[in-house]
C-alpha cells in the first residue's frame, strides 16, 4: 500500500547517532511512511545497523549508497528523490532526533506549491554524550530537563525554545514573526516541485547552501512559499564540530542568486542548454529556466 510520504535522511557514518534516530522513528505518531537513507560513502556498519531495524519497524527503510568519493550528498539527495514511491518528501540529517510529533507536523501542516521550513535544537557534545537508546524510546529526550535547561543558561546548547512543541496557531504567530528560512535538516515539500526545478543542484561539493539556501531560492523563484513550522516539529540536533562553508560553495550560490536561474544544470539530470520560460506558473509570476 502507498504511503502518504517519504522521510529522506542524508547520513555518513556516525552509526551511534543513526541509531538513536531510529529509535525516534518507532516511536512516530503516525506509520504512514516510508524511510529513504541516503548514504553518501558510509562504512558497512551503517548497512548492518538498517539490517537490524528493519525487521522491527513498521515502515519500509530503502537504503542508497554509492562510494565515497567526497562529499557528494546533494547527489544522494537526487537518488532519493528518484526512489522516492509517495508525492511528499521530509528531509533531515542522520545526526538528529525528531519529537514524536515530528511526521505528523509536517504531514498535517502540508500545503500546494509549499515549502515547510522547521528549526532545531543544537545539544552540546556533553548532553550528546549522555543520551542512551532508553532515554530516546521512553521519549525523555523530548522533555526539557534540568541538565538541559543548564547547558542551555551557560550556552553550550542553543536555541532550547525550538524545543517547544505548540499546537495552538494563533499562538504560534504570536511568538514567531519572522520570515520562514530553511534548514537542511528539516524541511518538506512536494516531490513535483523539486522536479521542476531539476532537484539538488549536484555541483556543490561541499556542506553548507547546496542542500538548503540554494534549494530555497530556486523553489521561490518559481512561486513556491516558504511557510514557518517554528513550534511543530520539534528536532534535536546532535552534536559534532561545526561546519565551515567552503569558499567555492558561497562563489557558487553567488552565482546562483545572480543567474535568477530557478532549474540547475546538474540535478536529477543534465541539462545542457537553458531558456527563460514563466508560461508554466501562470498567475504565480515566478521565472524558471526549462530545457530548450
């Protein structure tokens, strides 16, 4: 039977963090969905962690994996979207826990010709550190404990009201103003509009833009919405060094913002000549690139 959406999760290696996101997993509020691994080179301890869970879980896990040859994940993006068999697609990162909620958030809060964009919670390494497989499926790691709510007070972890599940809407606008922006790890959207703009782009070779600001910008270009799903679907991050964006990435999404060009060259295929075509977004008045 076909299931109401895909969760994408973009991993290299750190099986223990993988682990603890399946864990999560189980525990979802809803089963309605399928579980893409996109795998960018990882160690055969990922492959024999999957081959454990599946029998456990209640949703197909697909696992894609191709060599490691650097970083390539915005190509794994690509072949998740291709294997994908539902119409919506959730992306987060294998370093992160989602609240119980965090799927149904998402599934409930869908909207045509939308991009949900959510937060994150970043956990310290000592907080990392000390979370065990028990307290992910008691569902404690949800809870904003006193060793937390310390580490948050000295700021060793960041951004603690993001952890803050709220149902009430009116509420939520209340608190949270600001323009929607996307993160990498959680963001929705659906599968027809990342055709259309021919996908990740696969140029970037480096972490940071390519997977999220990069994305953002050619789906708007095309009329896509950013809508905020600040207060649902909470996520943890787990703790590792922190990404430095390579030059060459910010030269190339320079690039991007310049072009005004919503359809890359290297995404879910290749495309070799481009033309200027809005006739396709009617009334939306936004600008892609198609093939010629």
């Amino acid at each position: 039977m076909k299931k109401s959406l895909t969760l994408v999760v973009a991993v290299y290696n750190a099986v223990r963090y993988l682990e603890l996101l399946f864990a999560a997993l189980l525990r979802q509020s809803m089963n309605d969905f399928e579980v893409i691994v996109a795998d960018d080179g990882s160690g055969p301890e990922i492959r024999k962690l999957i081959e454990t869970v599946t029998p456990q879980s209640s949703f197909p896990i697909i696992h894609l994996w191709h060599e490691d040859a650097g970083f390539r994940k915005n190509v794994m993006l690509n072949k998740a979207i291709n294997a994908s068999q539902t119409d919506y697609l959730v992306f987060i990162d294998g370093d992160c826990l989602p609240h119980r909620q965090f799927l149904h958030d998402h599934s409930q809060n869908r909207r045509p010709n939308s991009l949900l964009c959510g937060r994150r919670v970043n956990l310290s390494k000592d907080i990392t550190d000390r979370l065990t497989l028990e307290d992910v499926r008691s569902g404690r790691y949800e809870k904003l404990s006193w060793a937390l709510l310390f580490d948050g007070l000295l700021a060793r972890s960041t951004n603690l009201e993001d952890a803050v599940r709220i149902e009430n809407g009116f509420i939520r606008r209340l608190l949270h103003r600001n323009k929607a922006r996307i993160l990498g790890c959680n963001f929705s959207v659906e599968k027809k509009l990342l055709e259309r703009i021919n996908g990740f782009n696969e140029d970037y070779r480096a972490p940071g833009l390519g997977e999220d600001s990069d994305i953002a910008f050619r789906l708007a270009l095309t009329g896509v919405q950013l809508m905020s799903l600040r207060y649902l679907a909470v996520l943890l991050h787990l703790y590792h060094p922190r990404t430095v964006v390579e030059d060459a990435n910010k030269e190339l999404y320079e690039r991007v913002l310049a072009s005004q060009n919503a359809l890359c060259r290297n995404g879910l295929r290749e495309i070799e000549h481009l033309k200027l075509s809005s006739k396709d977004f009617g009334s939306q008045g936004g600008k892609v690139y198609t093939k010629s």
